[in-house]
C-alpha cells in the first residue's frame, strides 16, 4: 500500500479522473456539434487534432473560431493537406475547408474569379480552361492552402506568386469576425491590406474563407526550352519576357536551365535562343522528403541556390528564378543555422521534423497583427514563434 | 512648450527636444512651416505646430519616439502631392515629420533596389542599371517620394501590366511608434511589409524600402483609337483583353479632358472623338508587333479612328497629353478635385454616364482622365478656390461619382488613398464590424492614435472650425 491507498482507491479515483475528462471532453465537443459538423479529428505528419469540423457556410466558420476563441480551444485550418509547411500542428478543433469548395464567379471581361477557400485548383483551372483563361500556378491543393502558403511556383518569374494575384477575399478572424478585404478591381487603397497580410501566414493570423484572383488569358501557345545555365542572365533580363525560370542544382554538380514562353504563335515561331525548344509547359522537378525555402534577392536565385547547396548539404535545389525563393531538398536540417549565418538571408525548414526554429525571424510586427487579428491565439498554436526559441 | 498630457506624465519641451535631435536648423514653424500645412488635396489646408527634418534613419527613430512618449500627434510626409489630403496636419497640433532628407540610394543588387523614403520615384529608374527599371509610374512621379508611393499604394499608367507599388516592394524597414526598429519582408511566408503599403503612415513610418525593378522591354508601341462615343471606348477596353494582349497601359480620355489638354502647353493634336483611348503595348518586338495588330482590329471593329505615332517625337507627345492632363486643368481654373474610384471594367461605361448626369445636376465641368484597364476613374472636377460655394458644390458631385462608383462594385480609392478626402467613405464601405478589425490592427500599432490621426480611420470628427473639414467627415448618412 502507498500513502494509506488501497488498490480499490486507486481505481475509483481513476474512474472518477477519467469520468471528468470525458465529461470536460464531451462537453465542448458537444456543444461544438451543436454549431457544425463534427468527425473525428486528424493524426498525420504535419497535424494532430482532437476533433474536425466541416463548415457548409461563412456563417458556420465564424461561429466555430468564435465559439473556439471563447473557450480558448486551438483550432487548425486547412483543406487538402497537399503542401504542409512548418511545424506540426496539435490543434483541439481541425477546421476543415472542403466543403466550401465551389467556383462562384469567372469574368472573362474583368479577368478575375472569385472561389471559395476550399475549392481545388483543379476544378478552378478547369473551369478557366473554358473560357480561355488561366490562373498562372502549378500549385496542387485547394485555392486557400495556395494563398495561406504564398506557393511559389515556375509562373512566378512573371507573374508573380499568390501575394501578387490575390486582390482580395472574405477572410475570418480567429475570434469569428467575417471581414470583406480588398475587392475584384486590380487597385486597392481603401484601408488596411488584411487579406494579403493573410497570404503566406498558413492559417495563423486568420482564414481565407473567399478569394478573388486575378487571371489571365491564355497563351495561344506555350512554348518551353532547355538549355544551358549560361543563358540565364540573358533570358531573365532579355528581350525574350519568358514567364518561367527556372534552374536545377544536384549535389553532383549538374545544372539544367528551363523555360517557358507564352503568347502568339506567330511571336514565338521568331524566337531566337539556343534552347533546345518544344511546344508545351515543361515544369520544374517536384521535391520530396525535407524541404527548405531560401528567400533570396531577386534575380540572383541561382547564386543563393549554389550556396544554400552548398551550405545546406542539400540534394537538390530550385532556383524560381525571378521570385526570389529557391527551395532544396535535404537529408536533414542540421546545417539550417549555419547556412543562416552564412548567407545571410531567412532560411525556413518548409517540411520536416526538425527540433530548432522552422523561421529564423520573428518580427515584432507579427505578434502585432497577431495581437489584432487572432487576440486569443487559437489559430494555428506553435505554427510561429513570437520570440526566439 | 510644455506639454502635460494624458498619455505621459512626463514634462517635455516638445520644441526643444525635436531642435536637440535634428539641430535647429532642421526645424521650421510659423509662417515658414505653413507650405508643410498642405498637398495636392487642395480643399484643405493645415498648419503643422512644427516641422522636423530628420537627416537620417536615427535621428527619424529618435523623433518618432520623442513625440510618442510626449502624445505628440505627428504626420510622416515625403514631397507633400499627396491627393487625399494624408500629409495635412488638421488640427494644428500635429508636429509634421519630413523625410525629403532620407533619399539616398543604398544598394542595387540583382532584381532589387533599396532607397530611403524620401527619393523621388523618378529617381529609382536614374539609378537602376540601364537594361532595368522601376515600373510604378504616378503621374507626379517626377517628385513624388518613395515613402509617399508605399504609404498610398500609389500606382500610375503601368499598372495593368506591372502592378501596383505593393507588387513592387520586396522589404521595408519601418520605424514602430515605441521607437523600436523593424526589417519586414522578403520572405514567402509571414510577410510583415504588406500591411505598411498603403497605410498611410498610420502604422508606422517607412524608413527604408527595398523594390523590384523589371527589365526593360525591347520595344514600345502606342495605339489611339478615338471613338464617337463613350459606351464603344469602355467596350474596346474588354475587347482588347479578350484578345489575348496584355497592354502595359490602357488609357482614357473624354471630349472634356481632350479639350483641356488642347488649350494647355500639354497639347498633343488629339483628333476631335467623344472619347479616346491610349494603349501601349512593350515586350518582345514580334508579340509587340502581333499585339498593335489585335489592338487596331479591336478599334476598327468598335468603329473607332486608330492613330499609330510615327516616330519617338509623335509618341512622346500623346502620352505627355494624357500625362498633363492634370495640370491641364489650370486652363479651366485654378483649383480642382481628383476623384480616384474604382470599378470594374465592365461598369465603365455606366458609371460614365452616371457621371455626366451628376455634373449636369450639380452645374459643375468634369473631366474624366483615367487608367481604363483597371477601372479607375479620374473624374476631375474645378472648382472656384475663392468661393466656398464653389468647392462645397464640387465636393458633393465628387461624393455622388465615389457613391455610383461603390453601387457598382467599385471601390473608393484605387491609388491616391483614403486620407482626409474619403474619410468619410470608410464608414460606407465597410461594416461596423469590419471597421472595428481595422481599428484592432491599428491601435495595435499605435495605441495612443498618434500616427496620422483623422486619415484613413476616425471615430469622431476633428474639431477645426472649418467647415469644409466638418463636411469632409460626415458620414454620408448623416444630417449637415
């Protein structure tokens, strides 16, 4: 016997523990189910969550994050889980997206669409295909987890990446206030930019709930070459304008340079380049296992590229030449802070399980907008750090 | 000057303070501080209690934090053409803080330049390297600053193709109301920078700003169609995008704007059209020469009359026209208003026409110059700067185009920003409950409601004893 307790004690209080866990368990989830759809919660890589919820509105959204922050319960978004990037999440309540997954608006004449966060790129592209447009990345996951993660794709040498084609949303604090932010006009200088202040925060300062992106009309040609490093200075500052750049490191040395045009037939039969060119979109090589994002200077990607490398131990890396990013894939993070050191620039552990900082900045403008958006701190728990490690 | 104040129970000598940081000579008031009192919004004019001129990043910081601890209102300026009124110092109160000084350029590096506030935009190109250059081009461009354009958003006659300044900026080193220092952006993932571009100065000051420069085309054609009447001119604007061109601008002028300009030393031998529109096409020479040809069909097509330059001089001469369009309005008086709403290119044609029929109710001319390809009308309204009547009558027909402009789905302002000018707006624009997560973000950054009080964001009306203040700040709903 231990302290005067019999084993009979022992288990009554266990019961009596347990019983008023599951009461304090079933309580909230209760009256969540009450509010929402209620399954059961996610165990996977990149999240942990106790319970999921599956909104069919805007209205259900907000009254889950403010039903969350009232009973300060953490809540993860997400949709598709194509492209986790950071720490793993534990989240009590998973918010999941993908039901509001419809296309609501396509203007060929305004050249913007309008789509609900969890709407598939797929479906998107589909739906612009039909009317001759596109929406200028290779991103595969749904329209909210492509502007929450700013994904960089090849396009962004031209066009930009999700921070530049958002031009506006409905968005949802994380204390349950639905906020209109921009619009659909290509110009906005109406008040705070919220909405992009959102794109690339992964979930953590609020949710996309509603986005409008602007398109384009569709290339009557792609065409896409190959070639030889040297060419890269000419074609990223040349006469040619190609919408993608992009350039492969392997650790053993070999480079490849890729490229794609679009526009008139007619223009693209007259270039004169020494790639080796065909007619289609060529992309780079998707990367798998740890990845890492370098946010480089723009226009020299392909130095940063060589040096993170280098620095990195790195397998491979991609230089999106023009974006400023370059992401590598590596066997492990453990040269990630002496890479920092070295280059000088924010190195981010995009993927993988790693025991030190995913970020190596944290400004102090983030936990104001932290502060402003999200004022109980349920989105996204640990996601970003406020402070150093 | 001793100030006792609720933010701070410490005694400063504002006055005092402000000349040990940036030296006496850096210090202007009075009647002298009385050109800071005002910009390119016209309807009002202010008056600092001082003017600072920082030299560089620390003595700003220093200033900043100084007039925060002190609960010293202050107004962040660069050259002051601001066209919302956002550098007026209302109330008399505010100390302005001039960054004209920080202008330096500090590195070019790749695809990026990084500059101090107070550089003129025109500069950023002058020290791009030759095959590079800077693409948000405001029409002031040849004097606006840097740190003007970010706190705007301003954006000019490229944006269509290039983006507006917030596609422009990379980073920004801001200085925070407690004096701390900040280096945001660059990075893919929580981009601090993007809620400082457009802001006003109501955030935080802009201290240095890292851009995107673009390589230069290899070749720049300019199309003008004029057409008999203005429904085919906004539908030619659609027309040329379904074409598949990307035009680096698209340009609007109607029969009124087109007879200013001809009056004006910025004539350009417009032809005689309801409307005209002017399209630059620049790239690749051979998707340039297929592009000029798509645009001419789609003019033809919409029976309009294409003009192409012959040579650099024709050329620079139509698009200095539509560039003087502005100033062109001294012909007709010597003060007028710049609307800067926005619509959908769809609605352009309708909103036209509603804006004709508010001038007509009002009796007042309106110029309509503006950026077609985003919508973004430039109604221009002038008005008599020595009649009271004059302006009020002005004001309320440019409050009516704002009003059909949002009916439409359009947006108060586009570039020139919410400031004093459409302060009133906000509260038509946005719900109750969107406004107060406005105000979340900016008493976040700025507690006390130091930085740039009255612009953007207000909860009660200045008190100025002018009434074109008072009726600039009430609510579009309420009784005046």
């Amino acid at each position: 016997m231990y302290l005067g307790w019999s084993p009979s004690n022992i288990a009554q209080t266990v019961c009596l523990l347990c019983g008023f866990l599951v009461l304090v368990f079933v309580d909230w989830s209760d009256d969540l189910a009450r509010l929402v759809e209620v399954r059961d919660g996610l165990n996977v890589s990149w999240a942990k969550t106790e319970v999921n919820v599956y909104p069919e509105d805007y209205g259900q959204v907000a009254s889950v994050l403010g039903f969350a922050s009232a009973n300060n319960l953490s809540v993860y978004p997400f949709c598709m889980g194509t492209n986790p990037v950071g720490p793993t999440v534990k989240a009590k309540i998973g918010l999941v997206f993908s039901r509001l997954n419809s296309v609501l608006e396509v203007s060929p004449e305004n050249l913007y669409v309008s789509a609900q966060s969890g709407c598939p790129l797929t479906s998107l592209s589909a739906e612009l295909d039909k009317r001759g447009l596109y929406l200028p990345t290779d991103y595969t996951g749904s329209m909210g987890g492509w502007a929450s993660t700013n994904a960089v794709s090849a396009y962004s040498t031209w066009y930009g990446m999700p921070r530049e084609l958002v031009l506006g949303a409905k968005i949802c604090t994380g204390d349950g206030v639905l906020v209109s932010s921009g619009s659909k006009t290509t110009k906005f200088s109406s008040g705070y930019k919220v909405w992009k202040s959102l794109i690339g925060s992964l979930g953590w300062l609020g949710v996309f709930v509603e986005l409008y992106c602007r398109v384009y009309p569709k290339p009557e040609v792609f065409v896409s070459g190959v070639g030889d490093t040297s060419l890269l200075n000419t074609l990223l500052r040349g006469a040619l304008r190609p919408l993608c750049v992009w350039v492969v490191f392997e650790a053993g040395g070999r480079e490849a340079l890729g490229a794609v045009f679009g526009g008139y037939a007619s223009a693209l039969k007259r270039i004169n380049t020494s790639l080796r060119l065909s007619e289609g979109i060529l992309k780079p090589p998707t990367l798998e296992g740890n990845i890492v994002t370098v946010a480089s200077k723009k226009g020299l990607e392909s130095e940063y590229a060589k040096r993170a490398l280098s620095a990195l131990k790195g397998d491979v890396a991609i230089a999106y030449v023009g974006s400023g990013v370059v992401r590598l894939s590596v066997k492990d993070f453990s040269y990630v802070e002496k890479a920092r050191r070295l280059l000088g620039v924010p190195i981010i552990v995009e993927r993988g399980d790693y025991n030190g900082d995913y970020w190596g900045y944290h400004p102090a403008v983030l936990k104001k907008l932290k502060q402003a958006l999200d004022p109980k701190g349920v989105l996204s728990p640990g996601k970003f750090c406020l402070g150093h490690p | 000057m001793f100030i006792w104040n609720s933010c701070d129970v410490v005694v400063v000598d504002v006055r005092r303070e402000v000349e040990e940081i940036v030296g006496a000579r850096w210090v202007v008031e009075g009647e002298d501080a009385a050109l800071f009192g005002f910009d390119a919004f016209t309807a009002v004019k202010g008056r600092p209690r001082l003017v600072a001129l920082p030299a560089d990043e620390e003595q700003t910081v220093r200033l900043i934090a100084l007039l925060y601890r002190s609960c010293t209102p202050m107004v962040f300026r660069g050259s002051g053409t601001s066209l919302s009124g956002s550098t007026v110092a209302l109330t008399g109160e505010e100390v302005v803080v001039s960054l004209t000084r920080l202008n330096r350029v500090y590195s070019c590096e790749g695809l990026e330049i990084e500059v101090g506030p107070g550089l003129a935009n025109v500069l950023v190109t002058r020290h791009a390297p030759h095959d590079l250059f800077y693409a948000p081009d405001p029409s002031s461009y040849t004097v606006c600053s840097i740190g003007g354009n970010v706190s705007h958003d301003s954006g000019g006659i490229h944006v269509p193709k290039y983006g507006s300044t917030f596609n422009s900026v990379v980073k920004l080193r801001v200085a925070l109301c407690d004096g701390s220092v900040e280096d945001v952006g660059g990075t893919p993932y929580f981009n601090g920078a993007n809620i400082f571009v457009g802001s006003e100065g109501s955030l935080g000051a802009v201290l240095r700003a890292t851009l995107r420069l673009h390589p230069r085309p290899e070749t720049s054609r300019t199309v003008l169609g004029a057409f008999q009447d203005v429904a085919s001119t906004a539908r030619a604007v659609s027309a040329v995008y379904e074409e598949g061109v990307i035009p680096a601008a698209v340009e609007m002028m109607d029969r009124n704007s087109i007879d200013v300009v001809e009056k004006s030393r910025y004539k350009a031998g417009y032809p005689d059209c309801a409307a005209l529109l002017l399209v630059e096409c620049d790239g690749y020479t051979p998707q340039v020469e297929e592009e000029v040809r798509r645009v001419r069909l789609v003019f033809e097509r919409l029976g309009g009359k294409v003009m192409v330059p012959e040579n650099p001089a024709e050329n620079s001469r139509l698009w200095l026209g539509r560039k003087g369009a502005f100033p062109a309005m001294g012909v007709v008086s010597p003060a007028y208003l710049t609307l800067d709403s926005i619509v959908p290119r769809t609605e352009l044609a309708s909103v036209l026409e509603e804006v004709g029929r508010i001038a007509e109710r009002y009796g007042v001319m309106v110029a309509n110059v503006f950026h077609a390809a985003d919508g973004n009308l430039h109604p221009l309204i002038p008005y008599n700067p020595e009649s009271p009547k004059s302006l009020e009558n002005a004001l309320r027909a440019g409050w009516e185009i704002v009003e059909a402009s949002m009916k439409r789905g359009g947006v108060p302002s586009g570039e020139h920003g919410v400031g004093i000018e459409k302060a009133r707006f906000m509260h038509q624009y946005y719900s109750q409950s969107e406004l107060e997560v406005l105000w979340r973000i900016k008493r976040a950054f700025d507690p006390d409601r130091l930085l740039n009080p009255y612009k953007m964001l207000y909860e009660n009306p200045p008190e100025t004893g002018d009434r074109v203040v008072s009726l600039l700040y009430t609510k579009p709903w309420e009784a005046e």
